[in-house]
C-alpha cells in the first residue's frame, strides 16, 4: 500500500493525501511537481527512476474500508534536499533516456 508521504523530499512543500502535486517513483520517493519538473527533470535523485502523479487515495468508503480513514497517510517526515550540482552530475547520462526504458 502507498505511503502516501506528507511532503516533498526536497522543498518541504506539504503534500496531502488529495494534492494533485505529489509526483513519485517506484520506490515512493515524493516530490512535488515544482521540483520534479524543474531541479530533478524527471530524475529521481533517489533511484535514478521518473515520476508519476501520485494516486489519491479515496477519502470516503465506497468499498470494503478501502479509504483514507481506514488507511491514512504517514506522517514520517523525509525531508532531504537535493543538492543541484550533484544531482546535475548524477542524471546528465540518463536523463535523456525516456523514463520507462531506464
């Protein structure tokens, strides 16, 4: 089950549940949209995967108590900002690599 992580592992931007900015990799690595998009370019710093918007998990019990109340969202803080220069040196081989064949 996702984590649903509460910020961004870089900015601390708050990251609900419903925010339509959490972006994550395959390893549930957060970030918001801003730092995906600009720092990172689709990079995760983390595992060298790409982004996806992170899915909102429902807020009301449409089924089987498969819903936030039942199963909500961490509140582990994984704040770790992304140092530029490393990460530039670290994605400038696979970032022009389509994310889905890295």
């Amino acid at each position: 089950m996702l984590e649903l992580r509460p910020t961004c592992e870089h900015c601390n931007k708050p990251l609900p549940p419903d925010s339509l900015e959490a972006r994550i990799c395959s390893y549930e690595c957060t970030f918001c949209a801003h730092c995906v998009d600009g720092l990172l370019g689709n990079v995760c710093p983390n595992c060298g995967g790409g982004f996806e918007p992170r899915p909102i998990r429902p807020a009301r019990n449409w089924k089987n108590n498969n819903f936030l109340g039942n199963d909500p969202e961490s509140t582990k803080l994984k704040h770790r900002p992304v140092d530029p220069d490393v990460h530039a040196q670290f994605s400038a081989a696979i970032k022009k690599i389509a994310a889905d064949r890295r």
